[in-house]
C-alpha cells in the first residue's frame, strides 16, 4: 500500500501493525538524487580516513541563491517561505512516529549502501548531526541497536568470490542464481505488489523492496553451511551477526566500511606520498612526475593536492628526496600529512575548548546543576549547546538515549533529584535510555552456532 501524505494520518494504525509484525526493516532514502551543491563522488577520496568521510557527507551544503528584490517582494518570499517551512515540519513531524516506532522494536534495520540513509535520517528525525564521528555512532546505534548493509554483506565472504557485481539491480539479479534460492514473495489481498520483471530502480519504495529480497536470498544461503543445513535463516540468527553495524564506504580503497561498535580499521598506508601542486596541473603531469617509479594510483583531494599510492613501499623515500629542490611541487609521506593535520586539529580543538569554558563559566546556572553532573553532561555532548542542558534532544520516545553510559555509576539517583527543574527530563531520560540497552541485551538473536560450524568464514575481515 502507497502512504503518502493525504492518508498518512487515516493509516498510521497499519504502519504500526506492520512494525509490530514485520520481522526486519528495509529503508531506502533514495538520497542519491540530492544534486544541489557539489557532489558525493567530488567531495569524497580514495584515501578518506572514516572520520573525514563523515565530515565530507555532514558538510554537503546547498549553494544559496542571492538575488535583489524590492521591499513587497521580499514580504511575500518571505511568507512563502514560512508557509512552506511550517508544511515541511508538520510532515516531518508527523513521519517521525514511523522512525521512532521502528527505532524502539529494535530490529533489524536493512539498506544497501546505507550511510548517506542513516546520516540523513539521524539528521532529520532526532537531532543534527554530532560534531565528531565517535559521537554519531553512539547516537546511531542508540537509535537503531542494529544496522545490516546488504553491499557489504556481497562484498564480503562467503559472497565475494561469487558476486561480482555489487551494485543493487545487479545483485538483485544474480541472487536469483544458482547458488541462491530466491523467496517467493506474496502480497496481501488488494495491495499491489511490485514485480522485479519490470524495474523501477531509483523509486525508494522499489529500491527497498528488492534489498529486502537480497537480504533473504544471502541469509539462506548462509544456512547451507550448517550441519545440517537450514534453509531458511531469520533476522535474529547469529550467522548475520558478523554484518551487524557495519556501514559500506564507497569508493575508499583500503577501508571497506565504517565500524559503529568499536575502532575503525587503520590500514598500513606506507607507500601513499600527498603530493601539492600548481593549480595548472593535469593528472598527465603527476604521472609524468612519477614517472620512473612504475605503476601508481592517483586519488585528486583538490585542484591543489592528491594522494598518489605506489607499487613499492621503499621507493617512498627515493620520492620524497627528490621533490627536496622543487620550487613547483611538494612530496611528503602520507604518514607526515596526518601528523601536520592532527597537530592543527588539536590547536582548535585546545581553541574552542577554552572558548567554550570562558562560555560556560558565564552562562551555567550552577543552582540548577549539580557541578558534577555539569562536567559529566559537557564532557560527553559536547555538540550540545549550552541553552540545552539537561537535554540531548534526540527525540520525544529517544531522548537521552546516549546518556546511560556516562551517567550511570558516576551520578547518584540522589545529585539527579537535587537539579529541581533540570531534574525531571534527564531522569526521564536515563530511565529511557535504560530500557533501550536493556532491550538490546534482550535481543539476543535465535538459533546457535557450533565451535566448529563455518561462522568462520562470515567474519568481516580486520583487513582487506
């Protein structure tokens, strides 16, 4: 059934009973066709760090249009403007019941090349976008305990070796192959279905629906390991587990996804030189320069600098020395260039951490908070503003969902009820966000897997 905006209200029951029965969730934003402002692929490097890939996506911003106007005309943008804000956020508003019921049954929430999805969904329905990447993975896997991304999972084996391409309509194509056991889907009485036969790729709706049925298709075949084999493997079985919580990256060369429970992967990068350069120059150029050291890998950062990765990591030496009397360009290891930009991130870090306790100092009223409690909250949320304290404004069923792990042990129930009126909502919070971990602890998925059973090779590797 199509729920658009005219009948959303009159059919937000059956969403609700479809939660509630549905065993796992497939989403898909269809983000992919945000257009304003530079693109994805032009922003992004095959060297990103996850941290600067996060930055990179958190940062796309529209370009802004500034045009003269007289005085009448003004008035009347701006009161469709408003109109148009105040629509936007009653829908949105009204949407979020979705999101926050999906978010509380805690199970498993489906994409495929899902980060832009989560990010923007984050973004939209609880709050914006943390300031740090370590911070938007305690937010997200409060909000959604578990994540799968059906393009790592091909990516990964058992599926590597015989899934070529990844790519949602061709992965969709070929789980209908041998080895695969495609599931027979069928749709309710009166309720159109789609039909794979006839592709409707882009549409959210369709894009969501066939990575639903690659899930299916993968996890099945997964059961074809055990002894004896399973032909049918559910959302909750512990052969899945090794997928959780890890969200593909496009287009980095040696990370191939980002880690939301734990240390992201740090791969050796011993034999990549961040070379700078004058504006002029072409891609021809940088192969020319490196010209004597065979094959190399070119991965543009701007009109000014790129990494370039050699064949051999001991000829990484050789390239430096000679770029040393070099009036036009710049060689340095890749090592040196992440030391110089963690030297500044510190220096503005140190800035605006003093910046902030000079704020703080001024603006807290230490009537209201314990001064423990005032630490403990700053230190921890530190993308929160001042005017919110005792608020991490998640949202009206997830507020102070991240709070649990630093308050408990460290804040008595006792210092909570002595902050008065700041008192009630982080209370409320904790105890939420107490529900939301035990409910995860809960979830403990069906079926078990023996010592020997080939779990083994599900694991997603350390290394690529």
């Amino acid at each position: 059934m199509e729920i658009i905006r005219s009948n959303f209200k009159s059919n937000l029951h059956k969403v609700y009973q479809a939660i509630e029965e549905a065993d796992f969730f497939a989403i898909d934003g269809e983000f992919s066709g945000i257009s304003d402002g530079p693109s994805v692929s032009a922003l992004t490097n095959g060297f990103d760090t996850p941290e600067e890939r996060y930055q990179k996506l958190k940062k796309k911003e529209r370009y802004i249009v500034i045009s003269k106007v007289d005085e009448e005309e003004r008035k009347r943008r701006e009161q469709q403007k408003h109109a148009k804000e105040q629509e936007e956020l009653n829908d949105a508003v009204g949407f979020s019941r979705v999101i926050h019921a999906i978010a509380n049954s805690g199970k498993l929430v489906i994409g495929h090349n899902m980060l832009l999805d989560v990010m923007h969904t984050v973004h939209q329905f609880y709050c914006p976008l943390p300031a740090d990447l370590s911070e938007f993975k305690e937010m997200t896997t409060c909000v959604f305990p578990r994540l799968l991304d059906t393009k790592l999972m091909a990516s990964t084996q058992p599926f590597k070796d015989i899934i070529n391409n990844t790519s949602l309509a061709e992965l969709e194509k070929r789980l209908k192959e041998t080895p695969f056991n495609p599931p027979k889907v069928e749709s309710a009485e009166g309720f159109p279905s789609y039909d794979t036969a006839s592709e409707q790729l882009h549409e959210a709706g369709y894009d969501a629906y066939i990575t639903g049925l690659c899930f299916i298709s993968m996890a099945n075949y997964l059961g074809s390991f055990l002894s004896p084999p399973k032909i049918h493997v559910s959302a909750r079985s512990k052969l899945i587990e090794p997928f959780f919580n890890k969200l593909f990256l496009m287009r980095v060369v040696d990370i191939p996804y980002l880690n939301l429970e734990g240390p992201d992967l740090q791969p050796k990068r011993d034999h990549v030189l961040h070379v700078t350069f004058p504006k002029e120059w072409k891609t021809s150029d940088l192969y020319q320069l490196f010209s004597a050291f065979g094959n190399i890998q070119i991965s543009w950062i701007d009109d000014t600098s790129a990494f370039v990765s050699l064949s051999q990591p001991e000829q990484v030496k050789i390239a430096v020395n000679t770029s040393k009397y070099a009036e036009s360009y710049r060689i340095q290891t890749y090592a040196e260039y992440m030391g110089r930009k963690q030297e500044e991130k510190q220096i503005k870090r140190k800035w605006t951490e003093d910046s902030w306790k000079e704020a703080d100092s001024k603006r807290l009223n230490p009537q209201c908070i314990p001064y423990t409690l005032q630490n403990h909250y700053y230190r921890n949320n530190s993308f929160t503003a001042p005017s919110t304290v005792g608020k991490r404004n998640l949202s009206p069923s997830q507020e102070e969902a991240g709070l649990e792990d630093g308050v408990s042990g460290e804040i008595s129930d006792t210092e909570l009820e002595q902050t008065d009126s700041c008192a009630e909502p982080l209370s409320e919070g904790r105890k939420k966000a107490k529900k939301l971990k035990r409910m995860k602890k809960e979830l403990s998925p069906a079926g078990s897997i023996s010592k020997n059973s080939p779990a083994t090779l599900f694991e997603v590797p350390d290394t690529w």
